[in-house]
C-alpha cells in the first residue's frame, strides 16, 4: 500500500488488507521485509512498551517519537494514533498535533468515534491528510465503555456503529477500524461501506483484520482474548534464546573461538 488509494482499490477487488501495529526501527524492518500492507502506530504503545495500564497515557511526543522511529526502518503506509484528547479541543490544537504526526513520516492518522468532533475529522481531510476512523470499542473511552467488552451487541447500538461508520465515511475518511464488534455488525458496515474497513475482534467480513504485533507474536502467553491468534509462541522462545546465552555464558561455552578475536 502505498497511498490511500491502494485502500480503496483493495475494496474494490475484495482483496484482504493485512495490517499491524508496530513501535520501534527494528520490528519495522523485519515488517518492510514481510507481506504485509501497512503499519499503525498505534497508542497501544503506551500499553504495551510504556507499561501503562491503558492507552489514555499516550502523548503526541511519545507517538510522533515512535512513529519516526518506525518510519525510518519501513517503506510501507504507516498510520499513527492520534492520542486521548488531542482532537477534541477544537480544530487548532488538533491541527499541531496532526502535524506534528505527519512531520514524522506518517501518511495518515488515526482518530477514535465521531460525536463532538465531525468538524475536526472534516478539517483535517480538507488539509490532505488522511484519516482513518475507529469505531466499535474505542480504548481512549474506556472509563465510558467500562470496560473492554463487544460493542453494537443490541439493535440500537448496531445500529449506531452503521450510521457512524457512514458518517465517517462522508466526512471523507479513507478506511475504518472497526474493534470487537460482533460479525453481522461488522458484515453490514462492510457492505455499506464503499472504504475499507479493518477489523480486530470483528469477524471475517470485514476488508482487512489488524493485530497488535506483539499480540500476534504470543508476546504475552496470558494474553489470549477471543478474537486473538498466536502465530508464534515468542514468549516462551526469546526466554529460551535468553536462557541459552545466560548459561552459555555461565559455563564459559559462549564467546567460542568462532565468537573472539586472535
Ligand atoms: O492502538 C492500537 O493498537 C489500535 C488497534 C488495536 C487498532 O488502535
């Protein structure tokens, strides 16, 4: 993908958008060297490198710092987070820290919901830069939601996610992320939708799925909510990998001859 019009192309063949999140240069590049599509930066980062408890810590400095970071070891479409708050103090305030995303080398950002901001999300799009849209369960709300849990599960509520999703298309977003939904929601938004839009926790209907990188890679052995899939078992593997040197070390067998200068 290399702007958004790859996204709406991809919609148009039904061809499947693969996307995950990423923090750092190094996991950036093995990704460039990967098939996948695009790269989020997402404020998951404050949970998952910064060790914060939800993704509300997340500042514009940190995002724009890590989005720099990855930006400078992939090629591919990189997202980045608007973080808590940063689009709801009207349009100016908004408007620096989108730039200052973007001055980082992202090609799009993402925002979470709709109510209170259109106007903002309609500006920045008026400005040229492009923005994804997030709906369903909105992690920066979670004090609202009251916790991580499916949303549009009743009728009205299914019903709101369509009518906001529509609205977001409208105000001129490229793609949606739509985030632990149940599948027929999802399907539907999908259907009406002429921009993709990207699961995670909502089934297979939707035009691209995201993980977290580290979710995906079983960074985290305990962390196995329902719509998630480990594709490596990369906890128990790098304490191994670490085990193997600390005793390597220990019994004198690492550096070799192979490993030290004559
Ligand atoms: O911050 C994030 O990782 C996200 C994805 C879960 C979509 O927004």
């Amino acid at each position: 993908m290399n702007s958004i019009y790859d996204f709406t192309k991809a919609k148009r063949k039904k061809s499947k958008i693969s996307m995950v999140t990423c923090y750092d240069f190094w996991s950036a590049k093995i990704i460039e060297n990967s098939n996948i599509d695009c790269v989020l930066v997402g404020d998951s980062l404050a949970m998952v490198v910064h060790g914060f408890d939800s993704t509300l810590h997340a500042t514009t400095e940190m995002m724009a710092l890590h989005t720099a970071a990855v930006c400078r070891g992939t090629q591919k479409f990189v997202v980045a987070d608007m973080p808590f708050l940063s689009y709801r103090k009207g349009t100016t305030i908004a408007l620096n820290h989108v730039e200052s995303l973007m001055k980082s080398g992202a090609k799009a950002i993402k925002l979470e919901g709709i109510d209170g901001h259109e106007d903002t999300v309609r500006h920045i799009v008026i400005s040229g830069v492009p923005v994804m849209g997030h709906i369903g369960l909105t992690p920066q709300s979670i004090h609202q939601i009251g916790g991580f849990r499916v949303q549009g599960k009743g009728e009205e509520s299914a019903q709101k996610l369509v009518d906001d999703a529509m609205k977001l298309e409208q105000l001129g977003c490229f793609a949606v992320v739509l985030e632990c939904v149940p599948c027929n929601v999802a399907q539907k938004i999908t259907d009406e939708l002429s921009i993709p839009t990207i699961g995670i926790g909502a089934g297979v209907h939707t035009d691209g799925q995201v993980l977290v990188l580290q979710d995906l890679l079983g960074m985290d052995d305990e962390f196995r909510p329902k719509f998630l899939k480990h594709y490596l078992t990369g906890k128990s593997q790098v304490l191994s990998a670490l085990n193997q040197f600390d005793s390597e070390v220990k019994e004198r067998i690492f550096p070799s001859k192979k490993e030290s200068y004559s």
